[in-house]
C-alpha cells in the first residue's frame, strides 16, 4: 500500500473539537488582535515591536527614491539590534528591533489567513489587506524586501547570509503569501514572494558570478518548496535543493564570508550552530540553534520527499531520532540550554535551567509533520502530539494575552530572579518580546492545526491527532465528507467515532488509516466489520468500500502512567513523571503549598491509585489528577550538615495539572520531575 502521503488543503477541513476550537478561537478573538496591536507599539508595558514603524519607513523611502537627486543610505556598522533613544518617539525614517523584525508581521498576515479559513470576517480580512499593501509599497522596485537593510544601506546586502537574516524573512514572508491566497484567493502576496524569490535565484546559487552561499537562520527551504508546490516554477524547488545540498560543504561559506564569532573561542565545531559543521547527508546527531535545526531538517524532509533522494530521507531519520531519543524533554520541548538557544550533549536534560523555547516544539512539530508525510510512523506522530500539547500549548496563557519564550520542567521563583544562571527562565508570562518570534509562531501553528491532524493520498485518509472534525477527501473525483468525533470526556479513554456522507449508494473505495497512539494501552474497533485491516508502523489502515452513513467507532484506552527517564538523564534519577493521554502533568504550589522539593509519591503508590478530579483554572475546565504522596518535613534547626538519620514525612495527597496551564494563577513554584 502506498504510504506517502500529502498535506490536505485547509479548506477541506473543519476543526470542531471542543479543546482545539476553542484554542482556535482564542486565537482569533484574543491572539491575532493583541499582537496586531503589538505590531503597532500600542501595548502599554510590552517591548515595543517596531514592524509596522519599519515598514511604514520603507514605504516612505520607496517614494522619496523617486524625487530628483536622492541619494540611498549606506550601509555602516548597524547593530544586531536598534532601539531609539526615545522608544516613545522613535525617528520617523530609522530602522528599529532586531534585524528579522519583519518576519513579526508576515507571521501575523500566516494567522490571520488560516484564522480566515476557519472563520470569515470581513473586518479583519481588511485590515490584514491593508498591512499586505503596505509590504507591497515598501518592496523594492527590482524586487527586494528586508527593512533592514532598505533602511540602512543596500550596499551590504546578502554580505552576512550567516548571521543577518534577508532569507529568514524571506521564508515567513513566503509561508504567509502561500496562506493567504489559500485564504483569500488573492495574488497580491505571492506576487510579493515571487518577485524577491526570483532577485534571490539571480543573486544566489551555483551559477559562476553568484554567492555560493545558504541561510544562516533556515525556513527559506521549507518555504520555496511550499511556493513551488503553489506556482510549479522548478527554479524554487532547485534554490531550496541548492541551500540543502551546499550548506557545511567546504570550502564553508560562512567561512569565507566573514571572521568567526569572538564566543566560538575553543568551540569544536564553530559552524555546528548553524547546522553548518558538516554536508547535511552526513550530519547524525542535533546541534546548535534548535529552532534553525528544526526548520533545516524540515526541509530536508521536503526534498527527500520531492526528490526520492535516499541519501538525504536516511539523514532525517538519524537526526529524527537523535532529537527524540536523546535530546527532548518529555514536554516535546528542545534545546536545553540558554548559551546559543541550543542543543548540547545527548541526555543533557536539565530541569531548572531548560530552555526549550516555544519556536523549537513548533519546528518539532513541522519536522515530524513532514516526516510523516513519506514515511508513516507512530514515533513521528507521537513526537508532534507530544510537542504540541505540552511544549507549544504552555507558551501561551490561557487568556491569549501574555506568552512564554522558554519552557522550563521546574521553577522556584527566587533562584530565577537572584540566580543570573536562571534568569532567561520567566516565572510568569510576558506581555510581548523584543524578539517575538513565538507569540505570532504559535498563532499560525494553532490556526493551521488541520495540515497536522489529517494527510492524505489518492486513497487513503491518515488521521495523526485524534480532534473532532469534518474532513472532505476527493476519491475518485467523488467527494466524501468523514465527520470524526474525538471525546475524551471519560478519564479511562477515548472515544473515536467516524461517520461517512457522501458515499452515494454504491459506495466509495478508499482506505482510513488510524494513529494507534503510544500513550494507548489497549484498543477495540466496532462496526469494521468486512474491512481489510491490518496494522502497520502503529496505525491501524481499514480499507473497505464506503458506503453512506457508514460508521466505525475506535476505542483507545487512557491509563494513567508513570514514567522514568533514561538513567542517562541525571536530573531525573529517582524521579518520576505523570502522563494522561497526550498531557504531561506537574505539581503547582497554587495546589501543592510551597517547597515542591520536599514532596514525593507514596511508598509503593502507582497509577493505579491515581484519582481524577475536575477543576477550574483561568475559568477553563481541566481534570487535575490526585495521588497519594509524602511531605517531608524541613529541618532548619541542625545545621547546614548534618548526620544522616531516618527523615519525617506526613502523608499529603499530591495534586497534578496539565502542564501547559500552570502560571495562569499568579507567580509560584513548578516541578514536572516527582521524587519516589
């Protein structure tokens, strides 16, 4: 049977699921207005944005470059990033924010598209229209786009591929205008995308007289493979395989291209934060930046799948597997240190000083996606849920209005704010960034949440997340609608129901292919009956002829579970962690009291003394779990040392709450990791 498989056209799907709709619809109500008004600098107490200033000052030098004798700017000694004296009063024609500030808006526009296919609204479609005409006027008449350097100085363009950004937010730029004609059936962006797309292709390649370089912030790959699959113009798809096939080929570019960083002083592998270190086909284990790693190896898995290129698949899988075997919290969260937002030595997994930014579970996610889009396997499909309920849902309060950049497993609150180890470790949410890549990044995930869920082929419809929706897959050119009610109201399971329509009475063949999860201990399938079925890769395929009204039901058993970690993982010797279904859980001292430290499970407790209870947080219903458990009681009255005798505990009853909710009631302690 053929497993390649293909992502489905938002259109054709609606979320309906309780959880996820309303995760959809805070997105709309909530999220995209807040950060329109972030990207306008009108958030008291936020880090101004600067977006749409730069823009606005784009536009403006556009017009002025008409007038009789005007001279350009030129490029000086600009820092990485450029904040006004006055931020109140910034200067009207001055590039402001980091260097990729653009890409700020153009992720913006990519969520309000997919905002727009879920639910019209003719208000916000004009004011997203209003912004992509201003990007429009701010382009450059040969087709460039980078405020940046427009307002700066296009002297020094593509000078610094490896650590200024023009590509980066070409990519954004590019992912947004794909969503928006999806959305709106509009040109105007992809126009936008093409024209500085096609300045790239003259500038940058393999040709003599052009720059031999790549990206040094990836996204561009994924991106011109998803503009190639919008336009068919082959010469998108050959940039992208140019950028995959040239990066850490020596003579390195980056190399070449400037002097190494003062901070690489030492460093083994200097060009390894850029996934640089080596040829990709011949890299095996993550490192460096993880949210560049990330979105590299996402494209990699795009052009092993375009291009049947071995080679390149057998790489994805090994850096696939180093990522989720060795180096991923069991938040889905990656990238466990501050120094470089990266990566560091398999099993290195500290709890207090995870960095486990929001951005990197996202690329997790694009990653798996992909991944599984040629190759369809349930360690793909369980990373991505993983990631996503748990290391992407936790960088954003449950209000919508405030977010985390770094995703740590333990927080006690002093050592965050006297500890200057731990101080890019936030107690509480923040209101907006300087750097705000994850605010907007989680908006689009959300927002596209259906490419995630459901892939298809000619054939067969895959189900990788169990979410209530309605599905239209084309068989045949005949359409039929696959409605999917996932209810996971019961503690003990889940319950998964699909209904065909629009089968016609003499039926329609085509195959379902069911996720049988990870966290599933066991499974019962009723009304299959003359199916061909069999399970593969832990995905149950039925392949039967389809007829109207036709039903079958899946029933995926929930346990509760305690989890050790690799005895690798020293943090975590001696510990235990609590799932539910696809939910990591953690103790809170809004319910547990402080010192989390001094708790621990009960001699001889396991799952199955494990109470549910449900309870309220933010005004948003959830199930808390109950387990018996122990209090150690302090003692402060014997010195710093002292001998070691039998300790005092009294019996406490330990709750737990999905991970993703805690620190929506106020600054307090946090522990994912329970002593035994």
């Amino acid at each position: 049977m053929e497993k390649e498989n293909r992502v489905m056209d938002l259109n054709q799907i609606r979320i309906t699921d309780p959880f996820w709709k309303e995760e959809q619809e805070l997105v709309r109500r909530e999220v995209i207005p807040y950060q329109w008004e972030a990207l306008n600098d009108r958030i008291p107490g936020a880090a101004p944005s600067f977006a749409m200033h730069n823009f606005r000052a784009a536009r403006a030098l556009r017009l002025k470059a008409r007038e009789p004798g005007f001279v350009p700017p030129v490029f000086t000694d600009v820092p990485f990033e450029v904040l006004p004296e006055d931020p109140a009063r910034p200067e009207e024609g001055k590039f402001y924010g980091f260097l990729f500030q653009d890409t700020d808006l153009y992720k913006w526009i990519e969520a309000v598209a997919y905002s727009l296919i879920n639910h019209p609204d003719h208000a916000l479609q004009e004011t997203a229209s209003e912004a992509v005409h201003l990007i429009e006027e701010a382009q450059a008449e040969d087709g460039y786009l980078d405020t940046y350097y427009i307002l700066n100085g296009r002297n020094r363009e593509f000078t610094n591929l490896r650590d200024h950004h023009e590509l980066y937010c070409f990519g954004h730029l590019t992912e947004a205008a794909v969503a928006w004609r999806r959305a709106t059936g509009k040109n105007d962006l992809i126009r936008v995308a093409e024209r500085f797309a096609d300045y790239i292709t003259r500038h940058i390649g393999a040709e003599e007289g052009k720059k031999h370089g790549y990206p040094g912030h990836e996204i561009a790959e994924m991106a011109l493979v998803r503009l190639f699959g919008e336009t068919g113009k082959r010469a998108y798809l050959d940039l992208a395989r140019y950028f995959i096939d040239e990066r850490g080929r020596e003579p390195n570019y980056f190399a070449l291209e400037g002097q190494p960083r003062p901070d690489w002083q030492g460093v083994e592998e200097p060009y390894s934060y850029y996934q640089a270190h080596k040829p990709v086909r011949e890299q095996d284990e993550a490192k460096g930046h993880a949210v560049r790693a990330m979105y590299l190896y996402s494209g990699m898995a795009d052009i092993a799948r375009l291009t049947d290129d071995e080679s390149l698949k057998n790489a994805c899988r090994k850096l696939f597997r180093s990522v989720s075997r060795e180096k991923m919290y069991i938040t889905g969260g990656v990238g466990s240190t501050n120094h470089g937002e990266a990566f560091t030595f398999p099993f290195d997994l500290p709890n207090d000083m995870a960095y486990a930014e929001t951005c990197a579970a996202i690329g997790l996610c694009f990653f798996a996606r992909r991944m599984l889009e040629w190759d369809v396997r349930g360690e793909y499909a369980d990373v991505m849920e993983r990631a996503l309920y748990n290391g992407v849902l936790s960088g954003i309060a449950l209000d919508g209005k405030s977010f985390f950049y770094v995703n740590p497993l333990e927080v006690f609150p002093e050592a965050n704010h006297r500890d200057l180890r731990k101080t890019h470790v936030k107690t509480v949410r923040q209101k907006w960034f300087g750097c705000a890549c994850c605010p907007p990044n989680i908006a689009r995930l959300i927002g596209s949440l259906g490419s995630y869920a459901f892939t298809e082929n000619e054939d067969t419809l895959f189900v990788h997340l169990y979410m209530s929706a309605s599905v239209t897959k084309t068989v045949d050119g005949k359409p039929c609608r696959i409605r999917m009610t996932a209810d996971s109201s019961d503690p003990s399971g889940w319950t998964v129901r699909l209904t065909v329509d629009g089968a016609g009475d003499e039926g329609t063949d085509f195959t379902l292919a069911l996720r049988l999860p990870a966290w599933c201990g066991e499974w019962r399938l009723d009304g299959a009956d003359g199916a061909e079925q069999f399970v593969s890769d832990s995905y149950l395929y039925l392949r039967r002829r389809w007829r109207e009204k036709d039903e079958v039901t899946l029933f995926l058993s929930s346990p509760v579970r305690f989890l050790r970690a690799d005895s690798r993982v020293r943090e975590n010797t001696g510990r235990i962690a609590v799932m539910h279904g696809p939910l990591v859980y953690c103790l809170e001292e809004a319910d547990n009291g402080k010192d989390l430290n001094l708790l621990s499970l009960a001699d001889g407790a396991g799952p199955g003394d494990v109470r549910f209870e449900e309870m309220d947080i933010a005004g948003r219903k959830t199930v808390a779990l109950l387990a018996p458990g122990r209090r150690e009681t302090p003692v402060n009255d014997r010195g710093l040392y002292f001998d070691a005798d039998e300790s005092e505990s009294s019996p406490v009853t330990l709750r737990l709450i999905p991970y993703f909710m805690w620190a929506n009631r106020g600054e307090n302690e946090m522990q994912v990791w329970i002593r035994r």
